[in-house]
C-alpha cells in the first residue's frame, strides 16, 4: 500500500470510530466511565492524522534525493520540499485533478511519477514545454531552433566525489533560468530530435551524463506530475563531517 493510501485509511479509520462513538457508543457508557483505548486513540490520532493528508496532498510533501542525477543543483541525502499546489489541486491517491492552478515552466525541478513505473517518483527538470521542438546533439539542448547556451565554470565546484574529478561544470541557460550541469567529457548520451506532445515534458537530470531521462523513456504526461521542487531542509552527507549533516546546504533554495 502506498503512503498516501495508507494516510486515507488511517483518516477514515480513526474518524469513522470518533463518529460512531459520539453518536452510539458515548450515550451507553456510565457518566464516570472512560473512554474504550481504541475510541481514545481515534479521538487524539484522528486531527493529526488529517491535518498531515492535507499538507501532505495540497500543500507540501517531503522527499528524499536517493542518486547522484541532479548533481550539482542536488545530491545524495538532500531531503527536498516540494511545493504541490502550484501544478494544480489533486485528489490523493486517485491523482485526479480538481482545480487547475498553473503548469510548469522551463527550467522547474519537478517530482513526477515515473511513466514506465508509477509507483516510483522521479525528480528532474523541466526542459521542454507541450509544442516545443526539443534537439540534443552533441551534448547541447537546441530549444526551437535556438542554443540553450553553457558556460565553463571559472573555479571547481565541490561535488564531494559525487562526479568523477574529470567531470566538467557549466552554467546552462534555459531561457531565464541559469542553473550548473555536470558533463563527463568524452561521455556520449542519446541523440534527441522530437516535437513535444501537447500535455507532456521533457525532462532531463542536471547530471547529464549520467541520468536516466526523457531521452531514454521519454515524455513526462501532466499527470504523473506530483510538484515542483523549491526548498532544501536537511542534507545528510557523512563523508562531510562527523554528525553527517551538511549545515552549507540546510536552508537552500533549488533553482
């Protein structure tokens, strides 16, 4: 059972047994008598648990990074919220849209529900928009016809031997967004030349090389999107200090 799924169960479970017991149960117990610990539990688990549905469903729903694909913009241990209420409201576990807020842009980093496996979450950023004439070649995104430019790096970045020390980084610009990429040099990825399909992304992994993306399985449909990454909130890195957390990346905004 998923998360969600379960959270949905719980909800009704503990509310179904706090409405039976106010409206039968409560009336055949004695004045000095105490609550059953089954109606105890529902009464006191019941507002948290439903409180975490709705932040979790509408709001803002924690994740974990768990590989190096989004290297530099996010590494292994980032521990991400992601915001869900700018892609539109859904329904939990049905995943069902019931108010439209707005779509991604290009340039977002967005979760999405992986399309060969539903039940997996995915998180890379948005290159291609629904309409858009999307080409990789030689390493470079062609947008339309136009170069989305790169730019080496003038000082190493620490990637805390998360790349190869040979890897290179550069500064992509997509459209306004400016973000870092990783490129193993010498390292060649599928070739891309495609017209994305109304209602669908292109999505591709900061860490170019070494990314399982919509060059490989292809587009993401609007609704396998889950949200729209924005805020770092811990990052657990041991090889960074003896605690394991990383204070440099605590509080970081994901661009």
């Amino acid at each position: 059972m998923s998360f969600p799924a379960l959270m949905v169960t719980l909800v009704a479970v503990t509310g179904l047994i706090w409405l039976l017991d106010k409206w039968f149960w409560a009336s055949n117990r004695g004045p000095h008598e105490d609550d059953p610990i089954i109606v105890e539990y529902a009464k006191s688990f019941f507002p948290i648990l439903l409180a975490v549905l709705i932040v979790r469903s509408f709001f803002i729903e924690p994740f974990r990074i768990p590989s190096a694909s989004m290297v530099p913009t996010l590494r292994i241990g980032d521990f991400i919220l992601v915001n869900k209420f700018d892609y539109g409201i859904r329904l939990p576990v049905l995943n069902s849209k019931v108010i439209e807020m707005g779509s991604p842009e290009r340039g977002d980093v967005v979760v999405f529900r992986y399309p060969p496996n539903p039940q997996i979450d995915y998180i890379k950023r948005v290159v291609g928009l629904p309409g858009d004439h999307v080409q990789y070649k030689d390493k470079i995104v062609y947008i339309n016809g136009k170069e989305m430019t790169q730019t080496l790096q003038n000082k190493a970045v620490d990637l805390l031997g998360i790349v190869a020390a040979q890897d290179k980084v550069l500064t992509e610009q997509l459209d306004d967004v400016s973000h870092q990429i990783a490129m193993a040099p010498g390292k060649q990825r599928a070739q891309v030349d495609m017209i994305i399909p109304a209602g669908e992304y292109f999505v591709m992994g900061d860490n170019r090389d070494n990314s399982s993306d919509s060059r490989f399985w292809g587009t993401v449909p609007e609704e396998n999107l889950v949200g729209k990454a924005f805020y770092i909130w811990m990052s657990w890195d041991c090889n960074a200090s003896k605690l394991c957390i990383n204070l440099e990346r605590i509080g970081n905004s994901i661009n």
